[in-house]
C-alpha cells in the first residue's frame, strides 16, 4: 500500500500494532521508497522497513539536523552532519542483514539527492 510520507507514521503504527503479536507476514515482498523524509522520519522508515524485514528500500533523506546522533565528532567534522547521519544509516541496514549502497539523482532536480539503496540478503 502506497502512503504519502504525511501519512506514514500513523500507518506504520496502525500496522504494527494491528497484528498483536507483531508476527508480519515476512512471506510477502515488501518493498519501501521514501523521498525527501526530513529529519528523524528517514530514520521512523527505515526502522519500519527493518521491523516489517522489507526486501529492498530506496530513500531519499533530507533535512539532517540531529541526525548523526552516535557519529563520532571527527567522522561527522570531516564528513558533515548528512553523510554522518547516512553512514550510520548504512551500518544498521547492514548489521541486520541488507547489501546497502549510496546512489545519487542530478542535483539539478534537488540538493538532498542522495539515495540510500538496500537489498535485504539474509
């Protein structure tokens, strides 16, 4: 089910919690893309996507203020508070079992046009 990204907390929520013993059915394919989540709801996705065992995801953060929570400061220095906070993102895909990559639109079409791209592989 599609879902503006306005909408998705709620009904991330509402289907975790509609299942009562949070036993999703990880049989079916799941797929998540989010474009442009500011701030802290990139991170409320990806968590859904890792929760739900989703089989690839595509997103497009923005807004990265307090983001990087957990970067070490000289990593966050040198890199900036976005490719900080997206590193980070990568290491818990991958802890938990997703090939993840870094992909990129022009940035012509918008400045926050890195793509977190991941393929769950176990």
């Amino acid at each position: 089910r599609a879902a503006p990204l306005e909408e998705f907390t709620a009904h991330a929520a509402q289907d975790l919690s509609n299942n009562s013993d949070n036993n999703i059915n990880r049989n079916q394919a799941t797929i998540i893309i989010s474009t442009h989540a500011c701030g802290s709801l990139t991170d409320q996705v990806l968590q859904y996507a890792m929760n739900v065992q989703a089989a690839s995801l595509a997103v497009m953060p923005c807004c990265y203020t307090g983001t990087d929570a957990g970067v070490p400061y000289g990593v966050r220095r040198m890199l900036g508070v976005g490719v900080s906070a997206d590193v980070r993102r990568c290491f818990e895909l991958q802890e938990l079992g997703y090939h993840t990559d870094l992909a990129a639109i022009p940035r012509a079409v918008t400045a926050m046009n890195r793509i977190i791209v991941a393929e769950r592989r176990r």
